[in-house]
C-alpha cells in the first residue's frame, strides 16, 4: 500500500490561510481503506465531496478516517451523518454545513483532493471474489492515493429504512442490497454500491469518461488525446464473419457455420442500429449501445412513479368499497389472500399489507408482481392445510400420500424412478429437562450414545422451557464432555473456566494493553456492533443509568475493564448496558484468544443468542462461541475464501438438484448466489425470528447427515421459490432484491424437513448414479473380449451413458464428520 502524504499532493493545504470556507455537499460513511491484509487494521471513515469558497471556488474530493472526525466532538460527527441522509443537490450545495478539514496525519492515509488533480479512477465493483466494491485513485502527478472500499452493509446510506429518511434505526444485510427505495426518500439517486452513489455524484463536478479499452477505467476531465484513445470501439469477434457473409451470394452455399452467421440488421420487433448510418459492415455489427445513465433513471422513476400512483389509486378505492357497510356481509365469502386485507371492523388494513408484500415507492414492478404472487401462493397452501386437516381421517391419509408433507414439490423426477424420501422431523415433540435426564445414570455418565443425541436433537429439536438448551447445547457443541462421569466432567469444566479467565487476564484492567492502538481500534469496533445487535431481547434491551457515583478506585477499574466506558459514545449506534458491555468483553478475550482471526464484522450476531441461551454466563458462553467458531472460522477468512468455496459448492448442488434454476440464474448472471451470502454467513441469523433462529442452529450443529446442512436449507428456501423467480425475476438486481427481503418470511419447519428431504434425495440421487456406473463398467468388461468391432446397429450392443462426475465438494457433503 502507498502512503500518501499531504505535502506530495499538488492541492493546497486543507487549512488555508486565506479565510476559505468548507462547505460539506456530500459523504457517505463506513468507507475503509485496507493498509494490510488483516481485517482488523481496516481503518472506517467518511468519503466526502467538499466545497472550498474561496476568491475561485474548488470541489475536493476527501477521505476522513473516522478517529479523526471523532477529535472535532459530536457536533461535527452530527454535520456528516446529516449530509449523507440528505446529499445537498447540484443547484443548492449553498446550503451545505459548514466544517473543518480535520488536519491529515501520514499514519491515518487521509487525504483531500481537488477534482481538478484526478487523473483517472479503478472502480472494482462487488464481485464473488471481492465483497465489497472499491475505487482506486490516480492522480495527474503520476501518485496512487489509498484504495477505498465501500462497505454499504454498515453505511448508513445503504439502511436507512425507505419510509422516513430521518429515521435512525437501520437494518444491516450480508451482502449489501443493489439498490433500496429508501434512496429514493433521502434523495439520492438509486444505485446498486457505494462506488457508483460517489462516480454520480463525481459526475455533477466533473466529466467521467468509461474506457473502452479496460471496462474498470474511468477517466476524469479527459484530454483530447485521452478521449480518442480510449473511445475506440471494439467490434465483436463475429463482424469478419459478417464480411464474409455479405460477399456471398443470396443462394450459395456460405462459408460461415450456421451459428455464426449474422442476425438481420433490422426488423420489426428490434429498434433501429444506430450505427446503420455508417458504411462500414464492421460499425453495423457493433452490439446496441447502452441508453444513457441519466435517461434511463428518469424513464425507470417515471414509470415506478407511476405505478407507485395507481398502487395509492388503489388503496383509496379498496377502502370506499370494502368499509362500506354494505360490504360486511360479503367479507366472510372473499377468498383467503382478499379477507385478510379486511380486519373485523370492515377496514382496509392496507398499510400492514403492504408492509408485508414491501411494496414501497419506485419498487419494481416484477419484484412486485412475485411478492404478490409469493403471498397469495402462501395463503393458499395455508388454506388447503386447513381444508386438509377438516378432511375425514381416510381422505386426508390419501392426501398426504399423494403430495408428502411438503406440497406438491418432488424433487426426484420420473426418469430416475425413485422413490421420494420422507422427512423424519417431529418438531411438536421437542426434547426437554426431564427427557434429557433421563439419559443420565446416576453416576452422571450418559445412557445413551452421542450420535441418539444428535438423532433425537435433529429430529425433535430442544424445548423452550425451563433451562433445556443451557443444559443440551455445551454437550451438542462440545463444550462439555460426554462419556464421562459428572465429577470427571466437572474437572474438566474447572480448567476451561481457568483457562477464560487467564485469557481475559490479558487486557481486563491493565491500561498498557487497553489503551494500545490495536485494541483502541478493536474495541470500538466491538462496541458499535454490539450496541446494535438483538436490541429487542429483554438483556440487551435496556439502558444503563450512569447517576450512580462510583469512588475512584472503582472508577479506575471500570475505565481499563469496559469495553465503551461512556454510556453515549461518539458514533455509538444506542447506550450500551451491563449485558452489551460483558457481551463486548466475551468477543474481545476471543480477539486476545484466536489472534490470527481477531474479531469480524458478523461474529456478534452469532455470540448474542449463545449468551442469552447461557443465562449471561460469561465462561459458558465463550467456550460455547469458540466452538461455534471453530464451525464458522471459514466464513470470516479475510480472503473470502471459506465463503467462496461453500457458495461454489452450493452453485454445483443447485446444477445437479435443479438444472433448469441453474440455467435461470445463468441467464440472470446470479450464479455467484450473491442473494445467498447472509445466509450462509451468519446461518440465516438475519432470515429468522430469534427463537427460529435457536431452534434451526441446534438442528445445524447436529451434523446429523452433513456438516454442510446449511447449504441444503438454502437450497430448500431457492427451491420454495423457485416458480416465482422463474416466471417474475429476469434480472439479477431483482433476485438478490426478491431474496434479500424473504427474512421473517420464511417457516422454518417446512424448510427445515424440506431440507431433510433435499439432501436425503441428493444421496439417493448420487448412489443410484454410482451403481449404474459400476453396473456400465462391469457389463463393459465381461463383453470387452467378444466385441472385435465397433457396430452400434447390433442387437447386442449396450448403450453407454456417460454419468456425471461429482466434484470432491459435492462427495464432502456425504460424510457428517464428527468433532
């Protein structure tokens, strides 16, 4: 990484001395830069757009690290946050706040530029292999400014609800969603990344021109000699075969294969090309240029717009007709998805149906349109579970036998001539205290094997009630040994309870670790998170009083043992609490427990509900994250590679379960599964209630079939949805977008057993595959010695079939490996 110091930039200084103002028009925050490779020396900060009003006015371009803005006192922070929920428009940046340039440190790798020094960008957008999208700078002098990556799934512009622009609450996803309605609100326009909310708002300062001659280009103020090198259009490698068709004859016979030849250059039912006006075959073959950015948002908005107008058209209406008091006796004949809009005064509960269906303002009409049918396809099924259950017992065993437990869906089709798996999942049942006893002889040594723990667990799953998941989990996780005496297994407890403490030893209450640069910089990034994680449970819910005087030998104590010693923090999310700070103080002895890993974005989601689950309990809580971890650790590499190959192998899963939603999300560009990263990465932890999400993890740490059972119940979700993605969403933007706001929609039992279902066909799939092959080959080998010649005419000839080869990710997915 290039340093780059103020004094080496051709710009002058940020603190002039001629009484310069600095306007703030425009930021957008959690915007890093990596000086490592190392998560945790990311530093955040803000990437601004500046006004400098002098005698010449000057737009600069700045990076300000978060530490720095935090010096200048929560007022300024308050300046940023509120220009990036409102960007201040091209012909009103006078009403830009006022700030001061924080004063640049070569260690902090900030830097403000004038546009004027640009010389050209490398915008890398969000990709499989690279999270999050980046911009590179190039200056005229020939420097390299640092990489700023764009993190939009902690960036407030990314989650702030699409309702009311000044609403404080936000919803982060993994991975950010392409474009939001709530864009629209605050005004800015609607883009897919952050990279591309800055390049439009570059664009209003400066001219940006895309090269032609590599696609990550831009060129800022592009000179002459730039513009003509770099506008060079590339012909498609089939316009010689045009050449050559247009020499032929209309009847002779064309040297060009029938793919190759060239498609009408007009028709009907194609707009004109605008290169037609050129003589040259070669400009009539060029692809259709892409319709200008600006053009095509203004025409998308207006249609939206207009759409949004006859949805409000519609919701008037409806509720003319349906609180009419004429119309209550027709209400109770309405079919199922009509009735529900329609509560038991007559009233139209429109707002709370289209808070379900996420109808909101310039929404896509075809994501729209599936919701639509998602929800009426839901009311159904519940509707002929009902008609199912008033059935007489005979009728509805028939029933039952005809479509499964999971509706009409069948996996297996007729050609493989299989039977459909059953699922064996009993959820009605759970295991509770006294079942869990009664596995115990008296001694304290199990009666029962692990793996009839995993069965039972994975099957019937844990009770609610009572403490039975404090009790199961340490010895489905491995926290606790099995097959051992209790005295024996108390022993062993005693020594990792030892082990925490001495872990945490290490920063609890001494001021030369606490205070350390690196910790400083993990600890806050511990506490945001934090601070905004399960706020809705009862331990994390309420705030901590700080009117209590503390003397100051306790006082002391506190500052070098809590993670945010001040209850409102700068950039804080929400006031911290008693539970939040130990919660804090669990992931940072982690830090000091796994230091190659340290502590990633994420990793708090999946330690909150252990902590609830363990009744606060610091040392259970801990061993019970580390073990999670030790299942999870890929998921957090720095190089993405963990969630790299589970998404590779999840791609080749959908290809050999369900050829024609591969072949879709080929067409759609969506075979990177990008909609699918959240739940792989924190186990569906964002996609479920809280309490779904503890009864789905314990089925999950079973390893009952698979250690990768979380690929098939991704699966089961694509597969549950399959029918409206294929019919409705034709575009990438709109699946990951479709997908992204199936969280608290999803019924976790059916998915659960339509899992179970998936993977058990899936073995089923691949040992009958297997079979045949050795079948082909031994009939292969006996008949090697009578066949001299090859004649596939005669009778005795067998057909070959050529099985595909499973990939060794695939085959992993088969064995359950055991801790």
């Amino acid at each position: 990484m290039v340093e780059i110091k103020q004094e080496t930039v051709d710009a002058p200084p940020p603190q002039a001395e001629d009484g310069a103002k600095y306007r703030l028009i425009y930021a957008k925050s959690k915007v890093y830069v990596n000086p490592t490779a190392y998560a945790r020396d990311n530093i955040p900060g803000f990437v601004t757009i500046v006004k400098r009003e002098a005698f010449t006015s000057t737009y600069l371009l700045a990076w300000i690290p978060e530490t720095l803005l935090t010096e200048k006192g929560q007022e300024e922070w308050d300046k940023f946050l509120k220009t990036e929920e409102r960007p201040i428009d091209d012909d009103d940046d006078e009403d830009g706040v006022l700030i001061d340039l924080p004063t640049p440190r070569p260690e902090s790798y900030a830097f403000s530029i004038p546009l004027t020094s640009l010389y050209s960008l490398i915008v890398q957008p969000p990709s499989l292999s690279s999270w999050y999208g980046s911009i590179g700078i190039n200056l005229s002098s020939g420097s390299t400014l640092p990489t700023i990556f764009f993190h939009d799934d902690e960036s407030s512009s990314f989650t702030l609800p699409s309702k009311s622009p000044s609403s404080s609450s936000a919803s982060t996803s993994y991975p950010p969603p392409p474009s939001l309605a709530g864009q629209a609100a605050t005004g800015r326009p609607i883009t897919s990344w952050g990279g591309e909310d800055l390049l439009s708002r570059i664009r209003s300062y400066a001219s940006l021109l895309r090269s032609n001659l590599q696609s990550t280009l831009y060129l800022v103020d592009p000179s002459k000699a730039d513009i003509e090198a770099h506008s060079t259009q590339l012909f498609s490698d089939d316009a010689v075969d045009e050449i050559l068709a247009r020499s032929s004859y209309a009847n002779s016979h064309s040297p060009v294969p029938a793919h190759r030849r060239p498609r009408p250059l007009s028709s009907s039912n194609t707009p004109p090309n605008p290169y037609s006006q050129y003589s040259s075959v070669l400009h009539r073959s060029l692809p259709l240029p892409l319709s200008s950015p600006g053009a095509s948002s203004q025409a998308r908005a207006a249609l939206l717009q207009s759409f949004a107008n006859i949805t409000r058209a519609t919701k008037h209406a409806a509720q003319n007709i349906l609180s009419h008091p004429l119309a209550k006796p027709i209400v109770p004949h309405l079919p199922d998805p009509v009735k529900s809009l329609v509560n038991v005064n007559g009233d139209l509960e429109w707002g709370s149906w289209v808070e379900k269906g996420g109808v909101g303002e310039f929404e896509s009409a075809r994501v729209y349109l599936a919701r639509w049918a998602r929800i009426v396809a839901e009311e159904g099924e519940r509707a002929r579970q009902r008609e199912a259950r008033a059935m007489p017992a005979n009728a509805s065993a028939s029933t039952t036998e005809e479509n499964g437990e999971l509706g009409v869906f069948e996996l297996l089709h007729s050609t493989a001539n299989l039977p459909t798996p059953k699922s064996s999942r009993d959820p009605k049942h759970p295991v509770g205290v006294e079942a869990f006893t009664e596995w115990f002889a008296p001694d304290g040594r199990p009666t029962i094997s692990r793996e009839k723990l995993r069965m039972e667990i994975f099957q019937r799953g844990i009770s609610d009630k009572g403490q039975a998941r404090k009790k199961l989990w340490p010895y489905l996780l491995g926290v606790y040994a099995w097959d051992v005496t209790e005295d024996e297994r108390q022993r062993l407890w005693q020594a990792k309870m030892k082990l925490y403490h001495e872990i945490k030893d290490e920063w609890f209450g001494k001021p030369e670790v606490f205070d350390r640069q690196d910790v400083i910089e993990e600890r806050h990034r511990i506490d945001v998170d934090c601070r905004r994680t399960d706020r809705t449970q009862p331990l994390f819910a309420n705030n901590q009083s700080s009117d209590i005087p503390l003397d100051p030998e306790k006082e002391e104590h506190q500052r070098y043992s809590t993670i945010s010693p001040t209850p409102n923090e700068v950039g804080a999310q929400s006031p911290s609490n008693e539970h939040i700070d130990r919660l804090g103080s669990i992931l940072l002895t982690y830090n000091f427990y796994e230091k190659n890993l340290g502590y990633v974005q994420g990793m708090s989601d999946l330690c909150a509900p252990l902590y609830v689950v363990a009744g606060s309990d610091e040392p259970l809580t801990f061993w019970c994250f580390v073990e999670v971890m030790n299942r999870m650790k890929q998921n957090f590499l720095r190089d993405q590679s963990g969630m790299k190959k589970q998404l590779s192998t999840l791609q080749q899963l959908l290809q050999f379960m369900d050829p024609e939603l591969y072949r879709h999300f080929e067409k759609t560009d969506g075979l990177n599964l990008f909609f699918c990263f959240r739940w792989i990465l924190i186990s569906f932890k964002r996609e479920f209630s809280f309490e779904d999400v503890l009864r789905l993890w314990e089925v999950l740490w079973t390893d009952y079939y698979t250690n990768g059972m979380v690929l098939f119940v991704a699966l089961a979700v694509l597969e549950s949805h399959r029918d409206v993605m294929l019919r409705y969403l034709v575009e990438f933007d709109e699946i990951l977008k479709y997908c992204n706001e199936l969280s608290m929609t999803i019924e976790l039992d059916t998915t659960l057993a339509q899992a179970e279902v998936l993977f058990l066909s899936f073995q089923q799939l691949v040992a009958d595959m297997d079979r045949r092959r050795v079948e082909q080959s031994a009939s292969a080998s006996a008949t090697d010695g009578l066949r001299h010649r090859k004649s596939g005419g005669e009778a005795g000839s067998m057909p070959q079939v050529a099985y595909p080869e499973l990939s060794e990710e695939l085959r992993e997915l088969l064995v359950a490996r055991r801790a």
